[in-house]
C-alpha cells in the first residue's frame, strides 16, 4: 500500500486522518491457531490471523479514517473489493481508496485439498482455455491499486493510468453445483457492468478473463462472453481473449486486481500479451462466430483517432459469486505550456536529491535500490527525480542530500551512501 501510494505521487504521511478507504481481498488464512494450543494463545493471536485485520492494519498505520473493508469471495475477493471502493468514491464515503488483494499460502494444505478433488494441474500450470486444460496451478501474490475520482485526479494534476468505467457483481444461485461455475449468471455479470457503463459490447476490444484452466469452467466462461459480443459482432473486430493466470498461475484472492494491472500495462505499452499454452485452443468451446479469438501471440493495441480503447475484466469465486469491471485508457493529455519537445523547462542543471529512511540502515538500503534502478533507467530525466523525491516520498530522520548534475553522477552519489558514505554526497 506504501509502494502504491508513492508511485501516484501521493506521500503516505500526508494522509493522516483523511477520510481514504481500504479495501482489501483476502481468503481464509491457513495461519490459524497451531496445533490448538490454547496455552499459546498470548492475546495477540486472534488479529494475527484475523481477516478483518488485513484492512484494518494498513488503516492503522497510514491513520486513515475512511472505511476499512476485508472482501472474501474466495477467488474474486479483489475485484469484488474494487466494485465495492469505486461505489463509495462515487457516494463520497471517501475520497481516495486503496484497493487490492493478497494471498499467502503457509502450507501445502490447499494442493492436497485440490489434488484429491483433481482439480490441480499435474505440471502446475494454468492452460486458460487451452486443449490441454486440466486445472488449476496455485500461485501466491498482492497488489494493490491507488483509486480517485477522475475529476479529482485532473483537479490534482495527477498521472491517470487508466479509467474505471464501469463494474457488476452477481451470485450464481441455486445451480448445478455451490461451486460449479454458472454461464447464464456469468453473461448477466458482464452485461450488467457493460450497461454500467452506458456502453455496448461492440465497444470492448479485449477481456482479461477469469481463465482458471479447467476443462469445466473454461468452456463454460467462454460460451457465456460468446453470448453477450458473439451477437452483431464484425469477424474482422473480434474480442481478443486472455488470462493472466497462464503466466502467473492462480493467485486466488489476489487474481482480480493482477487482472486488472496487466490490462493497464496492457494500455501502457500499446500491446494485448500472449496466453501461453493455447497454442491449440480448447475443442470444447464454440470458437467460430463467438465474437472471440484466443490470443496465441502478442498483439498490437494502439490508439485508433477518437476510439477509446476498452477492456473488460472477469472474476469468478468458488462460492459463485461473479464481478466484472469495464476498464479503458485514460484521458489524453496535452503537454503542459513549460515543456518541450524534450521535456520541462528547469532552470539550472544541478538538483538535490533527497532520499531517507526510518534509519541508518533503512537509508542505506534505499540509496541502493535507487542507484540500482536509475543505473537500469539511464534515460530518466534527473530533473523528474529530484521533484518525485522531494515532493512525493515521505522524509524520514535518517536522511541524504544527493547533489548531481546528471545521472550517472547521481547513481554514483548514492552508491556512496548506501556503502556507508556522506550523507551530504
């Protein structure tokens, strides 16, 4: 949450008693009271492995007085979390919302308990909607997204990475199965967070899709999208289908929100990535006239004049209940008057740096990991450095006051503090 904070420029101090909310996907832990040992029990126990906990210990760290929500909906815990925080910044319950989900897996119950129900993948690996399907390959993960109003982030002068259009939750029901997936409920779900939207399906250029690798519910997911974009749809403007789970694996309550960023940077770069292992795509699903073609390679996604390019995002959890989310690219914007073809004008070609932390040994760990990324990221412009450093990073007692006129000045600079140095280098 600290980490996302300061990518979007925002210092995490700075948010002390805000009305910023927390909301958070996370399942059942496997934690739990070990060995039942009520003689361990040390009072400290119960909001150790309390889910409620998850949200409210970032809360209580950051001071934040916004809501403080933990979402368990087994695998859509975060993308049901997301739906839930972009509907209170839109009644005003906050104004700004951390938004995400994690999963840690502690032992290897959950890959016996899926092996004796054969629902795991003997090598692992998640086929999403591949002919060679056969289950799930569990994987570990967090993440965590930093949500605005956009009105509010363009009032701020904020870098908007991409738009919430849109998003729907919905329960299977009474159907085959508690934890069998459900096509009709499926459909309605994405209908429901494309009429959100105010959009059409013909609007939608591609769909992260929940894509677990299964040879049940791939099928199934893939005749419920064939419904709502197969109808009208023009062949030569298919929607490009993929999962993330085929690079990562299954990251459980996290899997939404991955979801979500991979179709950021997905906008980002201007490219829809491959699906691996979907070579041969599954024979089970209806591929001709569904509106949908399997991405066995890369493709290309730039910007088309005044289309907006849009993509859809499913999450489905084994208590059966569904959520999608309608993203799309954000707003151009135009140069600011200061700048050049080159960049800002700044006066000068000299900045300070400053780069802190909790303590000396904290200080000395983060002028590393800053001359190791800047020493990877050459071209950065230092003026943009100094700025994010002095304005968008919380300054902590234990401080350095790098000077340098160019890159490879600064990365020296701060290899000298991380080795003990000056801090006045």
């Amino acid at each position: 949450s600290w980490e996302a904070l300061e990518r979007a420029g925002i210092r995490p101090d700075s948010l002390g008693e805000s009305s910023t909310g927390v909301y958070m996907g996370a399942m059942t832990s496997d934690y739990g009271h070990q060995g039942h040992d009520l003689d361990a029990l040390d009072g400290y126990t119960s909001t150790g492995y309390a889910s409620s906990v998850v949200s409210g210990r970032v809360s209580y760290t950051l001071g934040l007085q916004g809501p403080a929500v933990t979402v368990d909906t087994a695998c859509s815990s975060s993308l049901v979390a997301l739906h839930l925080a972009t509907t209170a910044l839109r009644q005003g319950e906050c104004e700004l919302a951390l938004v995400g989900g994690v999963t840690v897996m502690n032992t290897p119950a959950l890959f016996v308990e899926f092996s004796r129900l054969k629902g795991m993948a003997a090598d692992g690996r998640c086929k999403s909607f591949s002919a060679r399907a056969d289950g799930a390959g569990w994987s570990e993960g967090a993440g965590v997204l930093v949500l605005k109003p956009l009105s509010a982030a363009e009032r701020d002068g904020d870098r908007v990475l991409a738009v919430i259009r849109g998003s729907a939750v919905n329960q299977d029901g009474r159907s085959q199965g508690l934890t069998a997936p459900n096509g009709p409920s499926q459909q309605r779900v994405v209908q429901a967070a494309i009429e959100a939207s105010r959009l059409s399906p013909d609007d939608i250029d591609a769909i992260e899709a929940h894509g677990t690798g299964t040879s049940l519910g791939d099928p199934i997911e893939a005749g419920a999208l064939a419904e709502v974009f197969g109808p009208g749809r023009a062949g030569d403007r298919p929607v490009y289908l993929g999962s993330s789970k085929s690079n990562i694996g299954h990251a459980q309550a996290a899997a939404g929100v991955i979801g979500v960023m991979k179709m950021v940077l997905a906008l980002q770069h201007e490219t829809l990535p491959r699906t691996l292992y979907a070579e041969e795509p599954s024979a089970h699903v209806e591929w001709e006239d569904s509106g949908l073609e399997l991405l066995t390679e890369a493709r290309p996604w730039v910007r088309e004049g005044a289309r907006v390019r849009r993509a859809g995002v499913s999450s489905f959890g084994l208590s059966g209940t569904n959520a999608h989310l309608v993203l799309e690219e954000a707003p151009a914007v135009e140069p600011a008057a200061a700048e050049t073809a080159d960049g800002p004008v700044v006066p000068g070609g000299v900045f300070p740096v400053v780069v802190s932390g909790q303590s000396e040994e904290a200080l000395r760990a983060q002028a590393g990991r800053w001359a190791d990324w800047l020493a990877e990221h050459p071209d950065v412009r230092l003026a943009d450095v100094a700025v994010t450093a002095a304005r968008h990073r919380t300054h902590f007692e234990s401080r350095a006051s790098v000077v340098a006129a160019d890159v490879a000045g600064l990365v020296g600079a701060l290899e000298a503090v991380a080795a003990g140095g000056s801090h006045d280098a």
